[in-house]
C-alpha cells in the first residue's frame, strides 16, 4: 500500500466536492442559457403565431430564465387587439414585469401534473372601452345568463394542474369613453392576491379537467375606483374572501362625489340625488362562487352590514325628469339581466339622511333616521325573481329625528305591481319633534302636543295607494303657514277650534284618517311610502278631510 503524505490526502479530500461542484457550474452554465434560448425561440414562435391570427396583438422586451430556482420572468409585456375596431371594450394591458416562480419540473416529468409555487405581476396597467348600450326590443324579458368561463377543460396527457398563489402589485384599470378621449371611470389598487387554485380531472385518466377553487382565497389590499364619468369615488380598505368558509367581507367602503357640488350640479339638467356612504364592515354569508363562473348565476345567503352611513340630498332646484319612469324595486330587480339570489340583507347600527332643497328657496326639509336596524329578504333577480313565490320584504326599525321610534314593513311580490306596506310609532314624544319633517313640506307646524302613537297599513299597486292611519295625540295645537311661511291664522284657528284636542276624545272616540294618494311615475318608493302617510296625517288633522270615527 503506497503511502500518501497527509497534505496530498488533504488535497484528494478536496477534489472529490470540487469537481462536483465544478461540474454543476459548469452544467448551469451552459443549461440554463440553453433552456433560455429554447423557451425565448418558443415563446416568440407562439407570439408571431398568435400575432398572425388577426385577433390580438402580443409583445414582450426580454425573458430570464433560472432553471434551478424554477423561475423565469418576461419584462415589459403588453397585449392590444389587431385593429382598432369598435367590436372590442378592450384596448390594453401592459405589464412591467410577470414572474413565475416554483415551475415543478420534475412533479411534470415523473407525474404528468402541473404545479407553479407563485405568479406575480408588477405595475399592471389595463385600458377598456366603454360601448355602446345595446338596445333590446323586448325589455321586459331579460336574456339567459351565461357561465363567466368553461365548465371543463380538455388537457391530454395531464394528472393535475395547481397553480399556487397569484399576486399582482400596484395596478390600475382605465376606462375610455366611446370617444376615446375622456375618462368614464378609473380604478387603482396596491395589491391583490389569489391562492388555492387549481383544475382537477373528473374522472380518474380522463383529460377533461374541471375548475377547483375549494380552497381559493382571494384577498385586496386598499383600492379606490373613479366611476359615473369621473363624478363618483369607490374606495375600500380590504376585502376577503375564503372559499372554505364562504364567507366575503369588506372593511371600511366608502362611495362619495369626487368633485365638488358646483361641478357634480353642472353635470345635470335634471333634478338629482347626490350619495354619500359608508360602511365599517360587510360580511356576506355561505358565498357560493362556483354557479357564479359554471353557471353565471350567484347566491348567497347573508349580507350583513354593519354601522352603515348614508346621506342623501335631492337638489330640487333644477326640474324633474318627467318623462323619465322609476321603477320600483321589484321590477328594477325584475330587469336585470344577472341572476342574483340574496336571502337576507340584514343592516344594524345604521344612520339615514334624506335632505331636498326646495324650489325658489334656500330652505331644506330633511329627515333623519338613527339607530336605523333593518331587514331585506328573498332578493332576487332576472328569472330567478320570476320564479320566486315568496315577496320581497323590507322590515325596519329605526328613530324618526331622534326622537320617535318607528316601524315598518313593505312586502312586493314579484311578477306583480301589488305593494303592500304596514307601520307604527312606540312610545310617546312631542309632536313639535316631527316639525323638521312636516315643515315646510306641508307648509304646517306644530306648536303643542304630545303623539301617543301612530298606526298605519295601505295596500295597492305601484300606481296607487290606499289604506288608513290612525293618529292618537294629547293637547294638539297646529300653525298653518303660506307660501311666504307666514301665518295663516284664520285657517290655524279653524283646526285649532274644529279639530278635538286629543285623539281619542273624551267620549273614546278615535278619529282614523284615509291614506291615499298617486304615485309620481318618475319617482321612488320612498317618495311612494311618505306621501301616503301624509295623505293620512293631512286627513286625520283637516276638519274636512277624510277620515272616520271609531
């Protein structure tokens, strides 16, 4: 046995994770330029191939590619369509920089299944066209829905498909208008990330493969949208949703002019309503999203809000629209074309404010509501409304001004125009504390009194309204105003001195006013549901109104 000196077995030691090392440096040298190359000449053939097809355009500067770290990243990529035909909404997407990490190699080569560990896209830039509104002749008789994707996917020669997480960063969404030289809308958000993903096979060795987003969860970080025209802001600070669970929320929402009220006033000939609202959190319940993209068609079962805001001013100085129709709200939901099914909407901690200016005059009559809890059932759209036996039911509870608890509930049955609506005050307050809503709308004030209570229930279409509401009180005493909000004190002193004071009367008696009125086609519900409960108040008060004794 030769002897070695202990230097040159030092050496020998040394060699043998040396050369390994060389020769993997050596090998990645030279594969990973190879791969590069043959994945560039690939990617540029499918580009040159797709580019010839006539339909969209595709670009990228550069690629990278590291084989061992599975990674391989294409820089300045954009797609447009061909030709600038009004045919297509989309214009263009340009991304900065969209990288693959985690691409499983070896699980494709041993397994036939596809796994990718992470996509991420930087700087994503997407602009859209609005088109033209497509004019249906039969309006009444919304479309059938289609499935937002494939229900199936034919895959030869593939186990499994995964895809991992999906992340973009710093991102915007423009929206030209028909023109193309104005912005209708525009949205940008900070991130957004998709995760639990994948395609499985229907059957065991069968290559149809269906969507799997069991596991999906899909997350946002803070957006904001510029939308109607650039006139209204849409923003948010999370949203979340867990396929697991089924559950979405969205935390602090808010929807606000983006202008101020002389320009948003500017953008209208016509009488309008302007919308500030907010939220602190909305949760939906039992979100089922795969009907949604398999059958074009969403359910759920729970929207719940939570402390939401709204206030709402009708700028009445300029005039109506009368030939436009409001629909009410069944036959809104009737309309649309997206079938949507939500079982409950539930609302808790709410505040409401409806303010108008009045025409000629700087005044407003406004109506507050706080503690505002409410509850809207079977909302349903497209044909799933006219399948729908049960009506749509909203049931309120909430403080008129304050000061006066009221309740309320409406039911609209769908695939009619019957509305039927019922309501009550509890407890007593002082009738002055309804004067911010009745004055100056009914040009009336009270100055004494005490409400004891309020009934009311009308039923009719969505034309008419008719019904009674029973008004009790104490100690009443009414001031009636003219246009120019001056007394009129014949008319004061004729109720004062015709109308008992007290409802019941000594005799136990109780006056019960008519509800009835006309709807205003171009107006709302709401407009609806307060001018029959005026008509009631009016002729439960007026000397010569209609009403009856009990």
């Amino acid at each position: 046995m030769p002897f070695w000196p202990t230097h040159v077995k030092r050496h020998k030691r040394h060699l043998f994770w040396i050369l390994p090392t060389v020769l993997v440096l050596v090998g990645w040298l030279g594969v990973n330029p190879l791969c590069e190359s043959a994945l560039e000449d690939y990617l540029r053939e499918k580009v040159r191939s797709q580019n010839a097809s006539g339909g969209m355009s595709l670009s990228y500067e550069d690629l990278d590619l590291d084989v061992f770290s599975q990674k391989f990243t294409l820089h300045n990529l954009s797609a447009s369509p061909v030709s600038d035909t009004a045919a297509h909404a989309f214009r263009n997407l340009k991304v900065n920089r969209a990288t693959i990490h985690g691409i499983g190699l070896s699980n494709f080569l041993w397994n036939k299944a596809i796994e990718v560990h992470q996509i991420r896209l930087d700087s994503v830039q997407i602009t859209l066209k609005k088109m033209p509104r497509v004019t249906r002749h039969d309006q009444h008789t919304p479309p059938a829905s289609h499935p937002m994707l494939p229900d199936s996917l034919q895959l030869p020669g593939l186990t499994g498909v995964s895809l991992g997480a999906f992340e973009m960063e710093s991102f915007g969404l423009l929206v030209l208008g028909p023109e193309a030289l104005d912005t209708v809308a525009y949205f940008r958000g900070d991130q957004v990330r998709l995760e639990g993903v994948g395609l499985r096979q229907a059957v065991k060795d069968n290559p149809t493969f269906i969507p799997d987003i069991s596991n999906m969860a899909f997350e946002m970080g803070r957006q904001q949208y510029v939308v109607s025209d650039g006139l209204y802001a849409v923003g948010f600070d999370q949203l979340r949703y867990d396929a697991a669970a089924r559950n979405l929320q969205i935390n602090q929402f808010s929807y606000a002019p983006a202008v101020g009220p002389d320009t948003l006033a500017s953008a209208y000939r016509y009488s309008y309503e302007r919308y500030t609202v907010g939220f602190n959190r909305m949760e939906m319940r039992e979100v089922r999203l795969l009907p949604l993209f398999t059958q074009g068609s969403l359910h759920i079962n729970t929207i719940a809000l939570d402390s939401l805001k709204a206030e709402i001013f009708r700028d009445k100085s300029l005039p109506y629209d009368t030939g436009k129709h409001a629909n009410l709200p069944v036959q809104a939901l009737e309309k649309l074309r997206f079938p949507v099914q939500v079982d409950s909407l539930l609302l808790t901690n709410a505040y409401l404010r409806y303010a108008e200016s009045l025409p000629d005059t700087e005044q407003q009559v406004s109506v507050d509501f706080q503690d505002f809890q409410g509850e809207f059932l079977n909302i349903h759209t497209a044909e799933l409304a006219a399948e729908n036996p049960d009506p749509l039911r909203l049931s309120l509870n909430t403080n008129l001004l304050g000061a006066i608890p009221v309740s309320l509930r409406v039911d609209l049955p769908y695939g009619s125009t019957a509305v039927h609506l019922s309501g009550s005050t509890r407890g007593s307050s002082r009738l002055a504390n309804l004067n911010p809503t009745v004055y100056p709308a009914m040009n009336m004030r009270f100055t004494g009194g005490t409400l004891n209570g309020m009934e009311f229930r009308a039923s009719g279409n969505t034309h008419h309204l008719h019904g009674e509401l029973t008004m009790l009180y104490t100690d009443l005493d009414v001031t009636f105003l003219n246009q120019d909000h001056e007394t009129k004190k014949t008319l004061s002193w004729a109720v004062n001195a015709l109308v008992k004071h007290s409802n019941p009367n000594r005799r136990g008696r109780t006056v019960v006013g008519t509800m009835e009125t006309e709807r205003v086609p171009y107006k709302g519900l709401g407009n609806f549901i307060w001018k029959a409960i005026q008509s009631g108040v009016v002729n439960s008060l007026n000397p010569v109104g209609k009403h009856h004794r009990e």
